[in-house]
C-alpha cells in the first residue's frame, strides 16, 4: 500500500477503530513524553497524534516505497522521505521511536533496526506494531496489515537481540475481524477484551516495547589481541634459494 491507501484505510470506519484499540494500547505504555524528541517510521503518523502536542519534537519518516504526505494538517509539516537504511539524524538523537506500517514492509529487517538503534539515544525506547503470523488481519489484504511479512513473537524476539535491543514489554491488539461491518465495530471493545483473555496468540498485530542496549568494555578490562594460530613461514630469499637443477 502506499500512502494515499494508507490514508484512506485510517480514515474509514475500520480504520479508525482499529486506530483507537492500538492506540490504547500505546497509551497503556508512554502515557507521557513531555520533552522527548519522537520519531516515527513507515506510516505512523496516525498514532504519533497522541504525543504530538506534549513532545519537545516529533515527526515521521515515512519509506521511499511508500510516498509521503503532508502531516500534520496545520501547520508546517514534519514528515519527509527517507531510505530507512539512512536515516537523515545524527546518532542518539531520538528518545522514543514508533514503528508501523514499516518492519514487514521492508527489504531487510535488521539492517532497519540498525539503523534505527544508530539514531535512537541510548536507553531510548521503541515501540514496534507488526501483523502477526498466527493472526486473522495478516490474511486479508483489505487492510495494511495483510501486506508484507508478518511476524511470530519468536522471530520478533530474536530479531530484536540480534540488532541490540532488549524486549521489555508484549501486548496485542485488534482480536475482532477485519471486516467494516457495523456490528463488529460496535462491539470492537468486547471483541479485544475477550481475545485477550481466550486466545493471546492470535490476535492481528503484534505490540512490543524494547530498550537500546549499549555494551561497553569494563574498566580495567582490555580488548582481547588477536594472534594468529600458525606462524606464516617467509619464503626463501632468492639468493640464498637453492639453484635450479635438471634432472
């Protein structure tokens, strides 16, 4: 999808139900982010909304593939194109970074959140939203979230570690079925507070919080020198090589 369907979706009526119960969710977790610097990526705008009145800073980057559109409505905008593999920050500039529509759209999902911990400050927090395998939303593409490659809370885990983030909180979200009918959005709230305590598992998105994790060397501790096994033998110098015979 790219960003005019993007828009469309979040302005129609599942849209905006589904952006009011992840929504929630987030809210749940930064309630507050007076006087950070937030960064949103792929198509988060929607739910960088919550903060945009009460951080020092806060705009979207949204991915090459995608386009871009104008947000916020008044105003000067704070969205801009980007590469996600370069991002246009200096390093640890960022407090708090949200990702949607981003991760399973991308080519490769580590060098992404690479490139997001290079620009994230350190102990800085992120907020990922990704279709889930098991889940229903990932199996119909009338909605972004059945575009793209969804993900298992395993993959997610170990692809966080692997780019040195720590998970420390997993929630999920959206349990109703991605359908625009008029009784299953009325009953949306039911439908989440009963998939949470029947069936986790399954749910539509994925929701995970992680830290960046910056390792340093001990004091007192040097870096280990690297010595070779074997020793290179030096070839003989060619006047002191042993002449050349027939036989």
């Amino acid at each position: 999808m790219d960003v005019v369907e993007l828009r469309d979706f979040y302005a129609s009526r599942l849209g905006l139900a589904s952006r009011r119960l992840i929504a929630h969710r987030l809210r749940r977790r930064w309630s507050s982010l007076g006087g950070a610097t937030v960064m949103g990526l792929g198509f988060a705008t929607p739910y960088l909304e919550s903060w945009n009145a009460e951080a020092a800073r806060s705009f979207g980057f949204m991915m090459a593939r995608q386009g871009v559109i104008h947000w916020p409505q008044e105003g000067a905008s704070a969205t801009a194109l980007v590469d996600e593999f370069d991002l246009p920050l200096l390093e640890s500039t960022v407090d708090f970074a949200l990702i949607v529509h981003g991760l399973e759209l991308t080519d490769n999902p580590e060098e992404m959140l690479e490139e997001v911990w290079r620009v994230m400050a350190p102990q800085g927090r992120l907020m990922l939203i990704v279709p889930n395998r098991r889940g229903m939303w990932a199996r119909f593409d009338s909605t972004p979230f059945g575009y793209g490659q969804p993900f298992s809370r395993p993959q997610l885990g170990k692809l966080l570690k692997d780019t040195r983030f720590t998970a420390v909180a997993w929630s999920q979200a959206l349990f109703m079925p991605p359908f625009e009918k008029s009784m299953l959005l009325s009953s949306a709230p039911a439908w989440e507070r009963l998939g949470s305590w029947l069936s986790p598992a399954f749910s539509g998105v994925i929701i995970v919080e992680a830290v960046k994790q910056v390792y340093a060397i001990p004091p007192g501790k040097r870096a280990r020198r690297l010595v070779p096994r074997l020793r290179p033998a030096l070839s003989p110098h060619p006047a002191t090589a042993p002449p050349f015979t027939r036989s």
